[in-house]
C-alpha cells in the first residue's frame, strides 16, 4: 500500500523513486511526497503540471503509474543489464516511436541515478538509428559505430567520466618470407601511396578483428601471392600516430618460413610479384633513403645471419576466456634461462 502524506512545491525536473521505480512527467514544478512503499518511507519528487498529483500507485511489468486527478500514466522503463563497473548496458531491439523512446530513456536514467549507477552504454542497431537523435539529447555522446550498430555513452555522476575510450589503435602486419636463395618474397601494390612508384615491398596488410598477429602475417602473404608460409617471429614492431582516421597504428614485422614457392599475384591489389635476390632488394633508393626501412633491413639480415632472436607466439588461455591467444616471447633465451637455472639449482 502507497499512502502519501505531505507535499512540498519546488522546481526539478526527475521523479526519483530510491526504493522503488522511476517514472516522469513532463513538467518542470515537482512535489516532493514522503510516502510507505514496501514497507519503507520513502521521500519522491514528483513533477506535476498547475493539476496536483493525488496518489501514486505501484505497478508491475517494468511499469510506473502515476494517478493524476484519477486518469492513470504509465512510462515503460528500457531493459538493461548490470556491467562489471558500476553501469547499465541497454540493447536495443524494438521498433518504436522517437518520442516514446525519449520517455523511456529519462524514466530509466532517472532509475539509474538513484540507484547510483554510473556509466550507461545503449547500443543502437542501425534498423533503429531514428531513435539515436532523442539520446544525444539527453546526453549521449557516439563511442564507437560498426558496420551495423552504434554504440551511445552517458555517465552519470557528477564531474569527469571515467568511461575508457574507443579502440585507439589499428594494428597492421608485414611479412619478410625469404627462400634458400635468399631472395625475398615482394610486391607491387595497385593502390595507395607506392601506386606506380616502382617500389618493391613486403607483403602488407590490416590485421582482422579476432584475428592473431601471426594468422594475419600468413594470411596475407596468401592473398598477396599464393605462397604458404609458416609463422617464425615477430622481429621488430613500430607504433605511430595520427595515422588512419587519426587513429594510432601498430606495425608488426613478421619473419615467415615458405613451404611453397609458386606465385600467383592478386588481382584486386597486387600490380606484380616475385622472388627478389636480397640484395637487390636492399638497392631500392626507397629502401637506402628511409630510415625505417634501413631499420628492418638491418633487423632482417641480423635474423638470416643468426645474430639476432625475435619473439615467437606461444599459445595461452586466460581466466576469463578458454579462447586460445599468444603471447610473444624471445623462446630461445628464455629457455636458455631456464636451461642455466636447472644446472645452477
């Protein structure tokens, strides 16, 4: 049973049920009613138009009614669930009306400030993209968009948001493949910045999403040129800035081993393709002029030489998921390690 007993005028603008739900109605002047509902006192601010609110009832369903000079308002609260900060996440799913969309969502934000929730996340796909104009108004800002879906932000506290930010990094791989000739697998690309330049390159692409660095690197190479390889290491990587869209990028320089050697050069992106004797390779004013080529030359010859170890993948599992990864790791001297402990224990 809900009784009210006292009313106090003021200007708010969020019903705020602590112990219970939340409802709104669109006015600015609220009154505050001390009222028992489940057994608890409980202090509500209602907004009210010039008409005074006589009763509150409770209801069921993810449903809030307000008794107004006896004609019954409900407002439908968004489904959400519970994240591991402190937050909400809604997706969703039902077609409706902007305007109704837009009651939903200051019903359920007001539910979720008073139950102290932080930040809220509401995923539009994009069938429903005609409701993404009432969240921005009430707050939302655009985190992050896919191919079939956005993704809303809000944080309620007070003051800065501790929400992390979106990817922030493309990841890209490049494959140094070299045969028992010492020649080195390279292309020549259709498009992009070496388009007509004469440049002979690794085979370079973007790493997919859930996609290993070393599926990657084999994936490419198999695309680029037909060629099946066999992951060795990562040699080097590099990381730099304001590069796609702004974004940073990461660079994986990957050695392959080849198991075949027949090339078929890709249509869609490759211009040419070929084994290139090393040296050759190494003559490309590009290669003599850049100093991050110069880089990986010099890491590349180290490696065919044996003088230098890069990082293998070594399969893993972690706690919160069975999925297999890797983790990169110099295997040869961490073995040796453990070789020099065992004799010294």
């Amino acid at each position: 049973m809900i009784r009210s007993l006292s009313t106090h005028s003021f200007l708010y603008s969020t019903v705020i049920f602590p112990l219970g739900r939340t409802t709104l109605l669109p006015s600015k002047v609220c009154k505050v009613y001390s009222f028992l509902h489940l057994g608890n006192w409980v202090r509500a601010r209602i907004p009210v138009r010039t008409r005074a609110v006589s009763a509150l009832m409770s209801s069921k369903s993810g449903m809030e009614q307000v008794l107004v000079e006896n004609e019954v308002q409900q407002v439908r609260l968004l489904d959400s669930v519970n994240d591991d900060h402190g937050g909400v996440i809604v997706e969703l799913s039902e077609s409706m009306d902007s305007k109704v969309f837009a009651s939903m969502l200051k019903a359920s934000l007001a539910l979720w400030r008073s139950q102290g929730k932080r930040g809220v996340w509401i995923k539009v796909p994009i069938e429903l993209v005609n409701l993404v104009e009432a969240a921005v108004k009430e707050g939302f800002w655009f985190h992050h968009a896919e191919p079939k879906y956005l993704m809303l932000a809000f944080w309620i506290p007070e003051g800065a948001h501790a929400l992390p930010a979106n990817a922030s990094h493309r990841v890209g791989v490049g494959a140094f493949v070299m045969n028992k000739k010492r020649e080195v697998l390279v292309v020549q690309e259709k498009s992009g910045i070496f388009r007509g330049t004469g440049v002979w390159k690794f085979p370079t692409g973007v790493v997919d999403e859930g996609e290993d660095i070393c599926a990657a690197a084999m994936r490419e190479v198999k695309e680029e040129t037909a060629i099946d390889t066999e992951f060795v290491e990562v040699l080097a990587f590099r990381q730099s800035h304001k590069s796609f869209f702004d974004k940073s990028d990461l660079f994986f320089v990957c050695m392959l081993r080849p198991l075949s050697f027949d090339i078929e050069k890709q249509e869609s992106e490759i211009e040419d393709a070929q084994w290139m004797p090393w040296d050759e390779y190494v003559a490309q004013p590009f290669v003599q002029k850049h100093e991050l080529m110069k880089h990986l030359v010099g890491i590349c010859k180290a490696k065919e030489d044996e003088a230098y170890f890069g990082f293998s993948p070594v399969p893993i599992t972690s706690r919160i998921s069975d999925e297999k990864s890797y983790l990169y790791v110099n295997d040869r001297d961490l073995k040796g390690s453990k070789v020099r402990m065992s004799q010294t224990a």
